[in-house]
C-alpha cells in the first residue's frame, strides 16, 4: 500500500490531470442498482449509484472488498450474470444508454468502446490458450480495420497487431513470447498482456479493476505507470478500481469512494483526500501510513461491512462510525459541499473534525 502525500501543494495535482476536460463526459452512471437473490431475499450490492467519466480523465473507485466497486462496473460492461440482476438506472457511454442495447450490441461495445482488465490477470486469462491467441480473438471481434480486409489476410494483420500490442506495453522479445502461455509469464508481465488484450482496439474507457493485486511494490508502480503512460499516448479515459487510496492520490483527478453499495463520498482528488467529508473516508485515510509521519500508527477501521439483506434505512456506516447521532438513523441523501463534493453524511455540510 502507497504512503499518501500531502495536498498542500496546488500544484503536485495539477502535474497528472489534463489542461481542461470537456463537459460531456464519456461515460455517465445515474441511479445504478443491482442485486442478487439469496435464499434469505435480495441482496442489493449496487444502490442508487451515479457518477461522472470525463473524458480523458482518471477516476479512483476506492473501498473494501464487499464495497460494490467491481459489481458497479460489471453492471456497465452488461457482465452481472443470472440470477444477479441489474433493476434500475441508466449508463450512457458518449450518449448511448447501454441498458437498453441487446447482447449482440453490448458485445459490439465490449472491447471497441469500453474495455474492462480483471483482478487476477492469471485466472482471468485461458491457461489452455496461448497468448496470441488470445489477443488475435478480440482483435478479429472488435478491429474495423482488421474485419473489413479479404479473410485470408485478416488473421496476418491481427497477428501484426498483437505483436504491436505486446511492445507497447513493454513484452521483451514479443516475437518469442506471443507462442507462451499465460502460466510462462511472471505476475507483473500477465496485467500487461491482460491491458494489452484490453487495449487492443483502443477503447474509449479503461476500468481497471484491482491491477496492481499481488503485486510487488516494484512492479505495482511498473503497471500503473504504464496505464497512465497509455492514457495520455491513445487519450482514453481510464476508471481505476482499488483499495488503495495512496495509489488514487497519485494517478487520479477525481476520486469516488464506496461503502456498502454506495457512494458515500466523490470530488476532485484534492478535495476528497485533502478535505474528506465522510466518517468512513477519513477511516480509509487513518489506515494508510503516511511518509511525513511515520511515528503515526496506523489504525484499522473497527467491525465490518453490514449484512446488506434486509438492511434497515440508516446510514450504512452507522455500526462502525465513532460520531453517529439520532439523525443517522434513517436514509442519508448525497449532500453536495463547497465545489463539486458530495458526502453521504448529515454532517457533510459543516465538515466533520
């Protein structure tokens, strides 16, 4: 886990995020909720969820495991399978609302436009198929350029491509190493081939869910610098799904944190790090070392995240929370603060101390 720096300088920030980002963003989530049935009743694991892409931008989905962060964006991607379900709320990628394509449509959008990278690159990718493989499939699927040629020279261009592909994103020797199989590579070498599959088509979006899990610091950094190398080289925008809240204050422009389900806080990276509004951000903060101060310990957030079956409306953070009131026992709106920060807390008006 990453020490998180100090906000204090204006300008650190600004060194990472684009000049300017257009209004329109590139991806607009209102309202998402998604469940799934258990034998006890639905578990609702994405409530009410809304945020904002821009384009170009980087944004930060932080949280525990159990939070929703990974469920939210399998629920854009159309990836939540039967039983689980998604029951309301509108995802628009440019202006379109993916909810209402067909499969066949989402499978035209999966990869060209919007590209997802999973948790455990080893698991995610076939160990029975090799590399090339696996890159010349989506290649084949989703490149116009690719489709549109005779077949015979459809299969030679996507190779070509693969092979691009692998450089691109730092394979020594992709000649040699196209033919291997997932199992020949280290951790570190299966994200790149795991973001070069991704990136194969140049996708308007990249959710990067948990790239950096297992590891090694070197190699984290390796991984994340890349990411943020071909976010400004092919001008994407990229969501970066992590527990890591030091990595967030490095690499993005704009930070949502989850609890439970939901949104419970979101706005600039500085505003949210540098001036958290919610009980449980702060927790987060509180349990990530810092560099400026080391003889600080680190303290762990108290209990765990709710039963979410048959949850009463309250505050979901009301069990674990140490400056909870009367008025957190029933549903909490977001609340907007002072610029584009919102908080789900009755106390996000007057900030908390």
């Amino acid at each position: 886990m990453r020490s998180i720096p100090a906000f204090n300088n204006p300008s650190m920030h600004a060194q990472t995020a684009p000049a300017s980002l257009p209004p329109q963003p590139v991806l607009r989530i209102r309202g998402l909720c998604t469940e799934f049935p258990t034998p006890r009743g639905p578990l609702p694991a994405v409530q009410d969820v809304s945020l904002d892409v821009p384009v170009g931008g980087c944004v930060g989905i932080v949280g525990e495991s159990g939070s929703g962060k990974s469920v939210t964006f399998a629920s854009v991607m159309g990836l939540v399978r039967a039983p689980g379900r998604v029951t309301a709320g509108q995802v628009w990628l440019d202006g379109t609302d993916l909810r209402t394509l067909d499969e066949a449509a989402m499978r035209r959008v999966r990869g060209k436009q919007i590209a997802m990278t999973l948790q455990d690159a080893l698991t995610a990718l076939n160990p029975s198929l090799t590399v090339e493989h696996q890159l010349v499939e989506v290649i084949l699927a989703h490149d116009d350029d690719v489709s549109t040629l005779p077949w015979w020279q459809r299969r030679r261009r996507a190779r070509t491509r693969a092979l691009e592909m692998m450089a691109l994103v730092g394979i020594p020797t992709p000649e040699t190493r196209l033919q291997d199989y997932p199992h020949h590579f280290s951790g570190g070498m299966r994200q790149r081939i795991m973001i070069a599959i991704a990136l194969a088509c140049k996708p308007r979006l990249l959710i990067a869910d948990e790239p950096t899990t297992a590891l090694d610091v070197t190699i984290q950094a390796q991984v994340l610098e890349l990411i943020a190398s071909l976010r400004q080289s092919l001008g994407m925008s990229v969501v970066l799904i992590t527990h890591d809240l030091g990595v967030v204050a490095e690499r993005c422009d704009r930070v949502v944190v989850m609890y439970a389900g939901q949104v419970v806080e979101s706005g600039t990276t500085a505003e949210v790090i540098g001036s958290p509004r919610h009980p449980y951000t702060r927790a987060l903060l509180r349990a990530t070392p810092r560099v400026e101060d080391l003889a600080q310990a680190v303290q762990p957030i108290a209990g765990t995240v709710p039963d979410m079956v048959d949850f009463p409306a309250q505050c979901h953070f009301l069990e674990r929370c140490t400056q909870r009131q009367d008025a957190c026992h029933q549903h909490i709106a977001l609340a907007f603060a002072p610029g584009t920060h919102q908080a789900r807390c009755v106390l996000a008006n007057g900030g908390l101390s």
